[in-house]
C-alpha cells in the first residue's frame, strides 16, 4: 500500500470496518480495502478525480469513495455510506441502533441492537430471537416492554442475551443486555 491516501472506519451492525483507499496521482491507479481485503481495483485512470463504489457488511451497504481536486495536484477524499456522509451516517446510526460490548465468560461480545428492525447482531453475526411482550401501566401511561433474547454459540458453550425494549407511544428505551 504505498500510495495510501485515506483511511476510515465504520461501525455497522455486523462490525467495525475499516475502509482504506490508495490513489495513484501519477498512474490513476485506485484501490479499495474493506478489513485488509482488496474489493476494487482500477488501473491507469485517466481521470483523477471521480466515484468508487463499493459494499461494506453482511448487509451490503453501499459505500462511496468522493475523490475532488483540492488544488493544484492535491486531493480531497470524503467517504459516503448510503448516499449520506460518514458523519451524517454515524448521526443516525446513534439514534437507530444501540451498542454494547459485554465480558462474558472472560469474553468480549459486541452486542448491537438494530431499533427500527429489532435485528440483534453479536459479534458479526445476526442472532435469532425470539420476543416476548408484556405491558405495564405506570400512571397515565402504558409501556410496552419486549424481550428479545438471542442466543450465541461460543466454543465451550451457550451464551444468552436478553435485551429488554421499553416503549410508550413513540419513544423507546432499551435496557442493557444481560446474560441469562
């Protein structure tokens, strides 16, 4: 990787990915790394300047690489993740997913919570689940609580996760993930 001009890293559901783009000015040479594996190649570019798309992630998100003229023979690279800038992506994945990362049987587990789908994705893996409804009434007001719990297979054994969902009207609130 010599002509290593950019480096990003984007946390989906499945994973942190790292994305890492060379870009030959003097051959127009372009490349694209996603967690050190190499998914486009583009040799002798007469244009520098452009677009690369790509996927990232078991749910194949498209990514875009924006390659614009800074000045004279510098350029800017900006990273898009579907059709958004990485920073606006990031914004809206804060407020559609919850993360944690839990140490479990002297283990570490990543842990995100997909609101929108209820998906539960451990360690890279999408988990089944299975959810349980129950509602309380706190007052004038009626929650509804889901439990999803997952389960994931470890080398020695079984790990569960329960995830409780608390929701009144249109706000939801999650509960940390606890082993079972």
């Amino acid at each position: 990787m010599t002509d290593l001009v950019a480096v990003w890293k984007v946390a989906l559901s499945d994973r942190v990915h790292k994305i890492e783009f060379e870009h030959g000015t003097a051959s127009g040479k372009r490349v694209v790394y996603v967690n050190g594996k190499k998914v486009l190649r583009k040799e002798w570019m007469f244009s520098l300047i452009g677009k690369e798309t790509f996927c990232i992630g078991a749910s194949k998100i498209k990514a875009t690489i924006n390659i614009k003229p800074r000045c004279a023979s510098s350029y800017d690279y900006t990273l898009e993740i579907n059709g958004k800038s990485l920073k606006e992506y990031m914004e809206s994945r804060k407020k559609t997913t919850n993360t944690w990362i839990l140490h479990l049987n002297s283990k570490d587990f990543r842990v995100v919570l997909e609101k929108d789908t209820m998906d539960v994705w451990c360690n890279g893996k999408k988990m089944k689940t299975v959810i349980f409804k129950d509602r309380l009434s706190m007052g004038s007001c009626m929650l509804q609580l889901k439990i999803l719990h997952a389960t994931t297979k470890t080398q020695h054994s079984l790990i569960n996760i329960c995830v409780c969902v608390v929701g009144g009207g249109r706000r939801m609130t999650t509960v940390s993930p606890m082993e079972v």
